[in-house]
C-alpha cells in the first residue's frame, strides 16, 4: 500500500538511496501496490517507478500470501526504460516488464 | 465449528501434513508452473504463526533471501503444496513469535 509521501527504497543502481513518492499513475486511486507504476522524487529530480515490493501482504491466485520486508521501487523514464543497469535485492513476480528483469541475476519471490 | 462444514470440507483435509508448532523450521515444497514447465520449489523457513481453521488452516513462514526478510503464508491443504517436512523445531513459550522480525540475530531472539 504505497500512496503519496511514502519513501521508498531504490533497487537498482541508478544513484539515489530512497525515493518519495509523488504521485499514482493510472486510474485514480489511493494506493499503489506491487506493479503499479508510481512518479517518485529523488535527489531533486522526478522519474517514475515500478513498485518493486511492498510492505503490504499480497494474494496470490493460489490463495498464498508474499509479504516483503522492505517497500522497494525501481526507476525508470517515462518511456519505460530503467534509469539503472543492475537491479539489487528481491523482487515481486508480479514486476513482469522484460526491461528489468534482463537486467540481470534479478531474484523474484 | 460448524458440523456441515466439517462434513464437507472433510474430503479435501490432508491427513498426511505433519503436525505443525509455532517455532518449526521447515521445508515446504510447492507445485509452480512456469510457462509449460511444472516443477517442485522448495523452501524453508521458520513458523510464525499458525492459524486454525479447518481446512482454510495458514502457517505463515518467514524467512530471509539476501539479507531481506520475506514472509510467505500458506494455506496447507492446498493441493499445490506437496509436501512439508520438519527440520527442527525451535523451543517457544508464545503462539505467535512476530517479534522475530526486529531480531538483529535470530539466534539470540529464539
């Protein structure tokens, strides 16, 4: 349950250590979740981000629940592509863009 | 509970899933399919907490993978959970031990 003013942990090796986030992308709603692509605030700049993991727990379809320890977000432009070139720690299986996972050694739980 | 729901439910309770305690380091295999691929994941962890409920019966299961704690809840009459196997079982004096996620080392804490 990420919503506006959350900080969130960068994964990837783009620079900034934590992220705020500013703002939800799509249909309007309070909170965003894994997958969700949010716009964040770090060092002074805008990017956005996918929601990587979240503190929340979250069903699955086989009724099993992930819930990860840390709320964590992966910036990207708005195009898409991954500021970053390395992706660090664990990640949700619901991330499913093919340009972060080829980013290689990228552990999905 | 309910008898009828017992009646019910009780053709699809597992008889074979050992018996669980709070503090239990286990091994739980789950089925996945990834694309056409069926296969088995294994995973262990310690029992957090375990809540009763006939057959809709979860064990949460924490564990840590790259230095991150990840928890994962399962209903264990699942038909996609194959198998679960005791490792060892950790002496606890509580039903649930959540304060295991602000331990600094494990050990100390268990």
């Amino acid at each position: 349950m990420i919503q506006i003013r959350t900080v969130l942990k960068v994964l990837d090796n783009s620079g900034p250590k934590t992220a705020r986030c500013i703002g939800i992308l799509g249909p309007p709603k309070k909170f965003a979740t894994v997958g969700d692509k949010i716009v964040v605030a770090a060092e002074g700049k805008v990017y956005h981000g996918i929601v990587a993991c979240c503190k929340v727990e979250k069903k699955r379809p086989d009724g099993s629940f992930v819930r990860i320890d840390q709320n964590g977000v992966i910036l990207v432009e708005s195009n898409g592509k991954p500021v970053g070139n390395r992706v660090f720690g664990v990640l949700s299986d619901r991330v499913k863009q093919p340009e972060i996972l080829s980013l290689g050694r990228v552990k999905t739980i | 509970m309910n008898s009828q729901i017992r009646n019910i439910e009780s053709a699809y309770i597992k008889d074979n899933i050992p018996s669980i305690q709070i503090g239990d380091l286990i091994k739980i295999g789950v089925f996945i399919k990834e694309g056409n691929k069926e296969r088995i994941q294994y995973s262990e962890g310690i029992v957090i907490s375990k809540h009763n409920a006939g057959i809709n019966t979860t064990i949460t299961m924490r564990r840590t993978l790259q230095g991150i704690g990840v928890e994962r809840i399962y209903l264990i009459h699942s038909p996609k959970i194959t198998s679960i196997k005791i490792l060892k079982h950790f002496k606890i004096r509580r039903a649930k031990i959540f304060y295991i996620r602000n331990a600094k080392k494990l050990k100390e804490k268990i």
